[in-house]
C-alpha cells in the first residue's frame, strides 16, 4: 500500500509560505493582457512561444519527479520559481506591447523636467561616463544579465533553503513588473537618448546595451502597423518606471537572504552596478530608476505577507503546485 502522506521535506511549512500568490498574480496578469487582446488582437506566432513553453514544461517535470520521487523540497520550490517567472516574462513583454500601442501622448519633458527638479542631470552623467570608459564594460555586463541574476538567485536561495525568500523574491518581481508595465501605458516615454535626440557620436567611447533599439517597435505599436508580437523578435520598450531597476532591488534585496557572506556581497554588489547601469545602458532618466526601486520595495512588502496565504481551491494543507507536466 503506498503512502500518501506527503514528506517531511515537502510538508507546507507556514514560514516558507506557499505558491498560492505567485500563481494568483499570474492569473492576474494573463487576464489583463486577455482583455487588452480582446480590445485589440494581436497576432502571436507560435514559433516565439515554442521556446518558453518547452521550458515550462520541462521544469514541470522536474518538479514533478522531485515531489514525487525523490522527495526535494527545495529543488520543487526552485522549479516553481523558474516556471513563474519564465511565465510572467513571456506575458508581460506582450501586455507591455499592448500597453504601449494604446499610450498616449509622450511624458519624456515631464520626466526629464522630474530629473531636473531632483537636481540629476541625465546628460551630464552621460558625458561623465563617456570620459571614462572603463566603467562602461561592466556596467554593460550587469545590465545585460538580469536574467541570469534571477536563475542565480532562485538557485542559491533554494539551495540555502531560504524559501520563504524564494517565493517573496518572485512575487515581488511579478507585482512589480505588472505595476511598472500598467504605468508605463499611462505616461509612455521614447527614453532618453530618443528624447535628447542623441546618436553613437555624442558617446563615442560607449555601446549601451538598449539606447535606440526600441524605438522602430514603439512607433509601429503606436501607429498602429505593428501586428504581429513574437517573442523572439521582442524589446524592452518600457522607459518610466525602470523594470531593470526594480528587478535589481528586489534582488538585491534576495541577494541579501543568502547565508554566505560573499554570496551576499556579490549579489548585492551586481544589483547595484545594475542599478547605476540603467540610466546608461537602458536610456533610463534618473526618475525611472527612482520609480522602479520604489515600486520594487512596495512589491516586497506586499509579497513578504501574500506568500503565506492560501488563495487557490484545494491548496490548504497541501504542498503548493507547480505548473503540471
């Protein structure tokens, strides 16, 4: 007779919380591009979403066989983590899309003027960037790989059976990332370099990572010629309020739950070098930046008390699910 009593190391624990929010934030998000999509369809080849969707399903799996099989927690909850946030960023870049084709008129001069009023002078730190190049490669390299931070960070956190960080982590990041897109669609900007009307010569000694990439994307959403949104083919077309320096905060902050002392000062020290990339690397004025860690500290503080409610039918007292393979 076989034992359905689930194991130790995979009992529902109240101080690591549960998936239940995680889960429910992504309904949230599906249903808001569902009904952007219904007002305005798009087309979605299924060629870009092949990618993710395998991804998915092989994680699924794997949650599976170590639920099941090999009784593992903490690879379960890894599992589920990178399932969520692989499923937030393939719906969140379309809702983005479908945000921005229905924005409005440019906020940039509003923005800029924000900065301004700060006393932050975005094209001053430009200039003084250029002069010294050197800082240009790193900053480049920690902008570039925020995804990689957060598989880095869901792996270390899982491993150090820090969950309830885990999970705090994820849901802050999706929160955040439906905030930042749903205000993105109520003040759109062209960003920076756009807006200064600055090309490659004005910054000879730099190659940011996105300074004007967005741009042929954001004038076809806007003029209503753009049709077709595949993954593969897709920018970060959002300018106020920075997802990158949400996603650096929020990992920072996760970075910090590690119990290695070096491990927390190497996270830390990447989401900070993020943090000073963004204006540069992703066109963002200062505001951006400011907008997104603000967001990003309200998300944790959400996320640290909606992770330890129960909110799916049939979940109580159950381990939470994962994405079915």
């Amino acid at each position: 007779m076989v034992d359905a009593r689930p194991h130790p190391s995979l009992a529902p624990s109240g101080h690591d919380g549960h998936d239940d929010a995680g889960w429910m934030a992504l309904l949230v998000t599906l249903i808001v591009a569902l009904g952007f999509q219904f007002a305005d369809p798009f087309q979605i080849p299924l060629r870009g979403v092949a990618g993710p969707a395998l991804f998915i399903l092989i994680l699924g799996a794997a949650a599976a066989f170590y639920r099941q099989r090999r009784s593992d927690g903490n690879i379960v909850s890894m599992c589920v983590g990178l399932q969520q946030m692989t499923l937030f960023s393939a719906i969140g870049a379309i809702l983005s899309y479908m945000v921005a084709a229905r924005g409005g008129p440019y906020w940039d001069a509003r923005i800029a003027g924000w900065d301004q009023a700060l006393g932050l002078d975005w094209r001053a730190y430009l200039r003084w960037m250029d002069r010294h190049a050197f800082l240009g490669g790193p900053l480049k390299s920690a902008y570039a790989t925020i995804i990689p931070q957060m598989a880095l960070l869901i792996i270390v956190l899982g491993l150090a059976n820090r969950l309830a960080a885990l999970r705090t982590a994820i849901l802050a990041a999706m929160i955040a990332g439906l905030a930042v897109i749903l205000l993105s669609g109520a003040m759109p900007a062209v960003a920076a370099y756009a807006h200064f009307g600055l090309r490659p010569a004005d910054y000879p000694h730099l190659q940011p990572a996105a300074a004007l990439i967005h741009m042929n994307d954001l004038a076809a959403l806007r003029a209503g010629t753009l049709h077709v949104l595949s993954l593969d083919r897709m920018e970060g077309i959002i300018t106020f309020p920075s997802y990158h320096a949400a996603l650096a905060t929020v990992f920072g902050w996760g970075f910090l739950k590690a119990p290695q002392l070096w491990i927390r000062a190497t996270g830390t020290g990447l989401a900070l070098l993020t943090l000073a990339a963004t204006p540069i690397d992703g066109g963002h004025y200062f505001s951006d930046v400011l907008a997104g860690c603000a967001i990003a500290c309200a998300s944790l503080l959400i996320a640290r008390r909606a992770i330890h409610l129960r909110l799916l039918p049939g979940t109580r007292g159950k381990m939470p699910a994962s994405l079915p393979a």
